[in-house]
C-alpha cells in the first residue's frame, strides 16, 4: 500500500524512511524544493544521527520518493509544522493547507493521521477541512459514518535519538473512530517495537501537551528554588541534592531557562485551551521564561564597576551536546546582555556550531564568536549557559581570579 507523509522535517522525514524501509511504498511531500531534490538524490537535509542511511538505502531500493503535491495514498501522516504566534496560540495553517491538499486526493477508505503536536480538537478541525471539500466523503452522505478514517499519533521522540525512539518508543494513538484508532495502529505496528495505546483522538492531543507540560512544571520548581536559594545565599544543587534523598522527592536541575520547539512551546496549547484553569501551567511557563532575566542580573553584578566589561558565555544551545538553539534560553542571555549593555564586549565560546552566530546575535556589534580558551582568557566574567561535554576541558586555573556564574551547576563540587 502507498503511504503519503507530508511535510518532511524532523519527524516527517525519519518517518518516511521507516516505513519505506519495512517495504511499504512511501511518497514523501514538502513545499521547500531543495527538501524533495536532496530526498530523491537519497540525502537528508538536516542533521540527524542514522538518518541519512536510512533515506538513501530507502530511496536507492525504490521505495521513498519525494515530490511538492500530495499524491493518491491509501495512508496520509501530517508532520508540518504548529508554531506558536505572538498570542500564544497554535497556527494552524500549515495543516489546514495540508488537509485542502489532501481532500482533492484522498478516496473512501483511506486513512489520514496528524502527527504534528496540536491543540485540542486539531485532528476534528482537520477532519473537518477535508469533509467540507468533500461532501461525498460526509457521514450525512454514507450512512451516519465517514468514509475515511482520521486519527491522531503524536511524535515523542528525542532529537539526536530520533531513528532509534521512532522503533523503540510506546505510541499512542487517537481515533476520531474506534475504527480509525485500530486501521493507525495497524500502520504503525509495522515498525513501531513499543506498545501501541488506543484512545480518542482530543485524549491523544493532550497527553502529547500533558507530558511536556508535566516537564516544563517540574523544571520551573527547581528553576524557581534557584532563584529563593541565591537570595538566601543557600547553593541550590546541594538542596536539591540533600532533598532528594527522600523517597519520594525527585527535583529536577534548574539551568538558565527552559528552550527548545517542544517544552517551551506545547504547555501554552493547554494554556489558550482553557486559560481560567491553566494556571500552574501558566505560571510555570513564566517562572521558566523569567529565569534568563535573573541570569543576566548575576552577570551585570558580577561586572559591576567595570567600564568596558567583556563577558564570556558558555554555549547556545538550548541543551547538552546538541547544535539546535530555537527557543534557547543562552541566545537569549546573550542578546539582551549584548543589546542593554552596549558597553559591554560577549564572547561566545562555543562548542558545536563552528563560527556563525545564530540570526539573532549575528547582527550584534559586540557579540563575537570565539574559541572558547581565547574567551575566557579575555574575560571578566565568565557565564557558563549550556552543560557541554567538551567543557570539561576547561581547567580551574583559566578561570582563576574571574568572576563565575555557573547556570548549571556544572562546576559545583559535591558537598
Ligand atoms: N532542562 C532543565 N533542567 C532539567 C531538564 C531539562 O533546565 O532538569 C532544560 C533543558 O536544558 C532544555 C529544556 O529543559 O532547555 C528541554 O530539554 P529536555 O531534554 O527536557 O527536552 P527536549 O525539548 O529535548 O524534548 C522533549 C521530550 N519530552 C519529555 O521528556 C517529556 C521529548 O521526549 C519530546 O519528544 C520532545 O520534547 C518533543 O518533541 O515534544
């Protein structure tokens, strides 16, 4: 059987090249032409370990191509893009224009599955784009049933382990019909080795938003104790250390904020969903988003009384080890630092994304990228943001008679 994946990104793409590996026939479709000539020539256009193997054996056996219109399938996945806007609310065009493109191919029986992370209610709303164009698919017009099967299966799987948590993962999938749930799975048990859960569609929505969410609450506590513990003069990875000896305590890290596409971003759905309710969520998310601001503050005490301070930040990404920095709470530091403090010189010591800057800091007269030793050689202050395994080379004397700020414990020594 033939199975359409439109939208070839992060989980797009990995997917595509999964199913086309078991043998099904699989037709890949993104709008970016430079994504479907790099697919059909067999390569990858972003970096993701394993990925590329998989797409050029797919691609080499005949089994994965790629084009810019949504071909006839017996299957359709949705992985476009949900960002977020200015009011925090979801955009959905990506997958309204996907679902118009969908409705003037798609024919009884077939199966369309969203797996874009989505409100509530986004897989009915899809559901509903493609019935409006298609009357004759209505369950008015079939006997009180739609014609075709909509469900929803969100991705959970980390980046940077993306090929091997595609197999490995449990998945849960929501049918707008029991039936729908049950023709899903059966796609996806073709490579999926963890447990498949069934359940309605708006229940699968929100456990994808609920697990970060949960995430994101459990990282604003410990990111809130950072703050309390510093104006207590206390040192919170202690606490936190000594805490969870108990039990049933389990306090996650604080760091300079909370970044990334997922973490920082799905928790506002559940927000706009039901904002009168949502205010832990809420509340969690702000606590989060507030910690680069109390960063920067230990950052200018620490220079305080410097003229023309030159600061040394540590890292961009938004976590360990990886190149990504959407939504990252460094780039965030850096820029403000660099934008309020026009005095100031920020070196960015970096680790993994070689000598450009990111669109954000690029354009900063005072944002330079370093090599990390020349960085902190040259500063007053050194503010270390990302826990990168390669900083581990950095010896206590180069810091030596600087001052420190240290977002993530990285160099505490464990009382
Ligand atoms: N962070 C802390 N302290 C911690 C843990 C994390 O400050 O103790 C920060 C990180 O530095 C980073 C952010 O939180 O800035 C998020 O990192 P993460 O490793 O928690 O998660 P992501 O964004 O890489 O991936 C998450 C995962 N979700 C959960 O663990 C519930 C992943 O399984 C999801 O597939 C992914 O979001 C997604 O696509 O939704």
């Amino acid at each position: 059987s033939t199975v359409a994946v439109v939208g070839l990104g992060y989980i797009g793409l990995p997917t595509a090249a999964i199913l086309a590996g078991k043998g099904l026939h699989v037709i890949g479709v993104d709008v970016n032409p430079y994504t479907v000539e790099a697919v059909n020539e067999g390569r990858v256009p972003f970096i993701e370990p394993d990925l590329g193997v998989h797409v050029a054996g797919a691609v080499s056996q005949g089994h994965l191509t790629a084009q810019g219109s949504v071909p006839e399938a017996d299957a359709y996945i949705v992985a476009v893009p949900t960002p977020f806007q200015d009011d925090k609310t979801a955009d959905l065009v990506y997958v309204e224009q996907a679902a118009r493109n969908i409705a003037a191919r798609i024919r009884p029986g077939n199966l369309v599955i969203l797996e874009s992370t989505s409100p509530p209610g986004t897989t009915r709303r899809m559901a509903d784009v493609i019935l409006a164009l298609r009357p004759d698919l209505s369950a008015e017009a079939n006997g009180g049933k739609d014609a075709v099967l909509f469900a929803h299966c969100p991705e959970r799987v980390l980046p940077g382990k993306i090929m091997i948590e595609l197999v490995t993962n449990d998945r849960i999938i929501g049918g707008l019909t029991p039936e729908a749930a049950t023709a899903a799975a059966g796609l996806y048990s073709t490579f999926c080795q963890g447990r498949i859960h069934l359940t309605d569609a708006a229940t699968a929505e929100m456990a994808k938003l609920v697990e970060n969410a949960y995430r994101d609450v459990n990282i604003a506590f410990a990111n809130e104790l950072s703050v309390i513990s510093s104006n207590l003069g206390i040192d919170v990875w202690n606490l936190i250390e000594l805490a969870n000896h108990h039990p049933r305590v389990n306090i996650l890290q604080p760091g300079p904020g909370v970044g990334g596409h997922c973490i920082a971003v799905d928790p506002w759905f559940i927000v706009s969903a039901d904002p009168e309710n949502s205010r832990l969520i809420r509340t969690a998310r702000e606590v989060n988003d507030a910690k680069p601001g109390h960063v920067i503050a230990e950052v200018l005490t620490a220079v305080e009384g410097i003229e023309t301070p030159v600061i040394a930040a540590l890292g961009l990404a938004f976590k360990a080890n990886i190149d990504d920095t959407r939504e990252s709470p460094a780039v965030e530091i850096v820029r403000r630092l660099a934008l309020e403090n026009p005095q100031a010189q920020i070196l960015v010591g970096r680790s993994f994304l070689g000598a450009t800057l990111p669109d954000e800091l690029a354009p900063l007269p005072n944002v330079v990228s370093t090599v990390t030793d020349e960085a902190i050689a040259a500063a007053d202050a050194v503010v270390l943001l990302v826990d990168h395994d390669t900083f581990r080379e950095i010896r206590p004397e180069q810091l030596a008679g600087k001052a420190v700020i240290d977002t993530r414990g990285f160099w505490r020594t464990t009382a």
